[in-house]
C-alpha cells in the first residue's frame, strides 16, 4: 500500500503588506537608535558636567588656597610692621623718660644757677652798700682814701 500523502489546500497566512513591515522595521531601528543616541547623549552630558564640577571644585579650592596664602603673607608683614611700631614705642619710651630726667635735672641746675645767682646779687648789693658808705665816709676823696705823708 502505497500511501500518498495528500496535503489539504491551507489557509493562506495572512501577511502585512511589505512596505507597512519595512516601515515598521524602519521606525523601530530610528526609535531605537534615537534611545541608545539619548542615552549615549545624557550620559555624556552627565560625565561633562562631572568633570566641569571638579574642575570648578578644583579652581575653587586652588583659588581659595591662594587667596588664603596671601592672606598670611600680608598678616606676617602686618605683625613684623606691628613689632617693629611696638619697638618703637618702646624706644621712645625709654627716650622720653630719659628726657624727662635731663628735664628734672637740667631744672635742678637751672634752680641752683638761679639760687646762686640771687646770692651773687645780694652779695654784690652788699658789696656796693659798704663801697657807698666807704666813700662816703670823711678821709676818702673822690673813691681814694687820703693818707698823710710825713
């Protein structure tokens, strides 16, 4: 016995039109590529603004440190400018106390030249009274003292 097989008439599988599942093919790569392109585009974004936040980071940090050194060099000169003017005052201290020594003492002096001085007058008055009562005493002429001669 011979079997032939006898295929039944299928029914016909339906198929979309060619050009509707190119076009479906078609728009679903763009989506695809348009996705994979976003997410290549985002994370390339995120990475650049990564890097610009530690490079504004960085400058930040580098320009605060800057400004932080010239901070203490200007402090350093103002507290070798603050010794200095305290050595000074310092110096002028002791200057105005040794001055006001010469002072006191250069008044001292003047009061003891002033004290001598008083007493010369007094005794140059003095002197000039009995000068005065000499000459005018009988026997004296003219400032001479007459003396008789034998």
């Amino acid at each position: 016995m011979k079997y032939l097989a006898q295929t039944q008439p299928a029914q016909p599988i339906a198929l979309p039109p060619v050009p509707q599942l190119i076009e479906g093919g078609i728009v679903a790569a763009i989506v695809v590529y348009i996705i994979k392109e976003g997410v290549a585009f985002f994370k390339s974004k995120d990475a650049s603004e990564e890097r610009l936040t530690r490079t504004l980071i960085e400058d930040l940090r580098s320009t605060r440190a800057h400004e932080l050194r010239q901070q203490s060099e200007v402090l350093g000169q103002m507290k070798q400018s603050y010794d200095k003017i305290a050595t000074a005052i310092e110096r002028m201290s002791v200057a105005t106390s040794e001055i006001n020594t010469a002072l006191q003492i250069s008044k001292r002096t003047e009061t003891e030249i002033f004290h001598a001085l008083r007493q010369n007058h007094q005794a140059l008055l003095l002197l000039n009274e009995k000068l005065d009562r000499l000459l005018t005493t009988p026997g004296h002429s003219n400032g001479k003292h007459l003396t008789s001669r034998s």
